[in-house]
C-alpha cells in the first residue's frame, strides 16, 4: 500500500501547490494553467550508420509505460519498430517521424530487443537495433466489492467482450492525425485519486482483474473534461464501464471515462481539451461514485497520469 499512498500523496501535493499558486477553482483552469512541456534531452541517440538518427527519451520502460522514439535525418521516408512480435509504424510530427512504444501491462519485466527498419526514397532500407528494459510496474494487489446488484458484472466472459468491444472501436477507427496541443494531455477531474492504474484486483473474492484506468473520488454530477482535444469516438453505455465517452486523440492514442451519470458530448464531435464531456456518476460495475478514467495508446493500456506527465511530440 505504500506505493499508492506515495503517488496519492505526490498528486495531492502537487494539486495543492497548484491551487495555491494559480488560484485554481475550475477544472479547466487547472488544465490551461501549466506551462507547455519542453522537449526533453534524448537519453540515447542511435543511428543506422547512414543518415538516420534514432532519438529514445527513456532509459526503461515500465509495465504499462509509454516511450518516444524520434527518428530523423536526409531522405527518410518512413520507419517501422518491430518489438516483442509485434510491428508499429513511425508517424510524421515536427522534424522527423515519431513513435509513442506502448508496453503491456502484463508484459515480462526483462531485456527485448527493438528493430526499427528506416525506409529511403531511394527504397533502400536500413535497420537500427538496441535492447530496452522493461522494469517492474511494481502494482499492488487490491481486495474489490461489487455490489450483489452489479456481481453478475464480475463474470470474465463480460469483461473479455468489453476489451474485444473496445478493441474493435480502436481498430475501426480512422488515422486522425496528432490533436493534442504543446500542453499534451491532463488530468479529467480535480478530484483526488483513490486508486492507480496497474493494480491486480480480486473482484467479490473471485474474479481476478487489472486495473486499466486511474479512479478520481467524485460525488455525482462532477464535471468530467476531456484530457486533450480529440474526437468522440463513442458516447454510451457499456456493461462494466457504464455510461462511457471514449475519445481519439490522433496517432492511436485513446482515453475513456467510465461510470459516468450524464453525457454532455455525442459521437463523431470535435472536442477541445479541458472541455465538459460528461458527469460523474456511478453507472456500471462500480461499488461508489466516482470517475474511472484510461489511456489505450496504439492498442494497449497505459498508465494515464505518465502521460499527462510527459513530453509528447
Ligand atoms: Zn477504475
């Protein structure tokens, strides 16, 4: 428990730091208020021997983190990373093409090897090749009741037909390109956290589940905003998330807010970041009011606060 009391501790003192130094009443303050985040210094720069260069801006990479590679030079076209089997493409942002790695929540904590294939207009093609870590997530374990009302929720079966649901939703939508703006992404409610994403969760004592989203403590009918400009690529209710918003954000990053009362978006509209999208509630397979909210990034969940954290492209 101490890790999670550690990271609620850090965010409650930094959203009070935060108030005391802008003043913060409204959610949308508080998401325009910051600086814009400034490109980090590369932690490693590999190149393929002719004009590529591969900028990486990690060191490891956690269980459910994200990494930007950077990839740029004279004549590049395009570029692939294949790691742990499976092929991502590079997107085209600012100087060069751009690559957010999203690691699997259950993937093995141990060395893997990424080979990014670097197309010319000539239509050669060169190859890089680096090992990354993936480290430990270290995510607890968590006890969690559902109400008899909603236990039947709990069943696996429902839970495999959500992820496929919203799997579908993913894959079925259309490339959008990048609509964050220089702030990136930011938290969707004021309130506190009252639980992290990653834990291993026992539902009712029975059913063994991840937790894919970071939970905000929230009275019904608290105003949930958007995380980053995007599109709403469905707006309804769902068996275990209740009545649910996800949004595309551009390049295969995604966010949901669960369990919500009210929405106040339909799908297919344009949204700005910090907008309302929705009221919290307690629809769903939720044993209290409050606001589950996630990041699926190119297919796979992440931890959402590292990405309000980090410097995107
Ligand atoms: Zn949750």
């Amino acid at each position: 428990m101490w890790f999670l009391e550690r990271l609620i501790l850090k965010r409650l003192l930094l959203l009070l730091v935060w108030g005391l130094v802008c003043g913060v009443s409204s959610a949308h303050a508080q998401t325009s208020t910051p600086p814009p985040k400034q490109p980090p210094i590369p932690s490693q720069v590999l190149t393929d021997g002719r004009n590529a260069s591969l900028a990486l801006y990690f060191d490891t990479l956690k269980q459910g983190g994200i990494g930007v590679l950077h990839l740029y030079g004279e004549g590049i076209t395009d570029a692939r990373a294949q790691f742990v089997r499976e092929l991502w493409s590079f997107v085209p942002a600012n100087d060069g093409l751009f690559l957010l790695l999203p690691i699997g929540i259950d993937l093995t904590a141990r060395q893997y090897v990424l080979s990014v294939s670097v197309g010319y207009a000539d239509r050669t093609r060169t190859l890089i090749e680096t090992l990354l870590t993936v480290s430990s997530g270290g995510y607890g374990r968590q006890e969690f009741i559902v109400p008899p009302d909603k236990a039947y929720l709990i069943a696996p079966e429902i839970e495999r037909l959500e992820y496929a649901h919203l799997s579908g939703l993913i894959d079925s939508t259309p490339a959008l390109p990048r609509a964050w703006d220089e702030w990136g992404f930011s938290l969707p409610s004021t309130s506190e956290i009252t639980s992290a994403f990653g834990f291993y969760r026992t539902l009712n004592n029975t059913t063994q589940t991840r937790h894919t989203g970071w939970d905000f403590r929230a009275v019904p009918g608290s105003m949930v905003v958007a995380s980053a400009g995007g599109e709403v690529v469905y707006a309804d209710a769902l068996d275990i998330r209740g009545n649910y918003v996800f949004i595309h954000h551009g390049y295969g990053v995604f966010s949901g807010y669960a369990h919500l009362s009210q929405f106040l978006v339909t799908r297919g509209q344009t949204i700005q970041r910090g907008q309302a999208i929705g009221l919290s509630g307690n629809t769903g397979r939720s044993n209290g009011p409050h606001l589950h909210w996630e990041v699926n990034v190119n297919g796979k969940w992440v931890d959402g606060v590292q990405l309000t954290e980090m410097w995107l492209p």
